[in-house]
C-alpha cells in the first residue's frame, strides 16, 4: 500500500474513531485539546491533527496508542486497520470520558492495582489530604 493511501485509511478510521467516541473531527482544536489532556508527550498542535484528519500525515507510534486508549479501539486497527477493532480490556483499559477527571471506576482499580505498594501509600496519602480539604472525610 503507498503512503498516500495509507494516511487516507488511517485518517478515515480515525474520523470513524472519533464519531463513535462522540467527538467532533471537524473541529480541530477541540480535537488535540481532548487528545493533549491524554497524552503524556509534548503536546500536538491544531495543525497536527488537521493533518491527521486530512491525510497529510501519520502520527507517531506513542500518539496512536494515546488515541486508540482514548477512543477504546485497538492500536493495530487504527494504524493498520486490520485486526478487530477494539482489543482486549485488559490489554487497552477503557476510554475515558471527556473530562479528564472522569474515569470508569474499575480502569482507576486495575490501574490502582498495578501500582508498587509505596506508590500505593502514596495515592492514598493523596485522597485523604483531597477529602480533608474539601471537608468530605
């Protein structure tokens, strides 16, 4: 496949992406805002992403898999488009909501569960000290 055709299939699978995640892909800014407050890298510009979605270019390996995290598909199907569409939970996590301080209860448990015991303690630390200051512990 050449790469022209491969940005056209990847771009028409992420608008597809992002349609079902109930995001807008013509509106680019709101696009890489959403896609920033996910991505642990240096963030992307409008421009980036108006040229994902228009074909003129391909995203890194580390953003397709923040994209695909974020829109609960599989990493494989986004870049390459074969495969299934969605992979495994376990594998992926879930899609997180809008907000980014909304996430589905049992993705923050199995994440919780992944942590090292001190950084365990840590996160806790951190609730308690949250809960004191809003008055609700």
């Amino acid at each position: 496949m050449a790469l022209v055709d491969e940005k056209q299939a990847f771009s028409k699978r992420l608008k597809d992406a992002l349609r079902k995640a109930g995001v807008d892909a013509a509106g680019y800014a709101k696009v890489a805002r959403e896609f920033n407050l996910r991505y642990g890298g240096d963030p992307v510009s409008t421009q980036a992403v108006r040229k994902w979605l228009t074909a003129g270019a391909l995203p890194s390996q580390d953003k397709i898999r923040a994209m695909a995290l974020w829109l609960d598909v599989g990493v494989h199907w986004l870049r390459f488009g074969d495969a299934e569409r969605k992979q495994d939970r376990a594998q992926v996590g879930t899609r997180q909501d809008a907000a980014p301080y909304k996430a589905d209860p049992a993705w923050v448990a199995r994440k919780f569960d992944s942590l090292e015991d001190n950084h365990k303690r840590m996160v806790l630390e951190i609730v308690h000290a949250l809960l004191r200051l809003e008055g609700k512990q």
